[in-house]
C-alpha cells in the first residue's frame, strides 16, 4: 500500500521509495528512508495534503507525492 492510504492514527514502516531525481533526493533529506515509522496524523479539509509524524517531526505530505512512498501497515504496540 502507499503512504496516501494511510488513515488517520494508523501507523506503517516505509518499505520503498518510487519517485526519481529530485523528489527522491527530497524524501531521502527529509529521513523518508525504507524501514522509517511513519504515523498519520492530520488531514486539512480537502484531504491534501496530509500531516505524517516522522523521525520525530510533523511532515506535510501531497497525496501525488505521499503515493510514491510503499509502506505497510503496522500496529500501534510495533511503534516503540
């Protein structure tokens, strides 16, 4: 599943990265790397972009750009 598919308070390990180039390099900068725990936090009121917690920060995703992003789902006792 991608990370666009997360829902709200579920939780995933990033698995692959399937963007090129630059929004690659961005993801990788951002930590964004594979077996990286991501939670879903929050979702403005037209669903885009999404706000993920990662490594310790927020970070506001686009759908298009959160679709690159393989992970699978996890369970919230697997998050320590």
């Amino acid at each position: 599943m991608s990370l666009n598919e997360l829902q709200l308070g579920e939780y995933g390990v990033v698995k692959a990265i399937h963007a090129t180039d630059k929004v690659r390099r961005r993801f990788l900068d951002l930590g964004i790397v594979p077996n990286t725990k991501v939670k879903c936090l929050y979702r403005s009121p037209f669903k885009d972009p999404t706000a993920y917690f990662i490594r310790g920060t927020t970070i506001a995703l686009r759908n298009e750009d959160a679709s690159l992003i393989e992970i699978t789902r996890m369970e919230e006792s697997s998050w320590a």
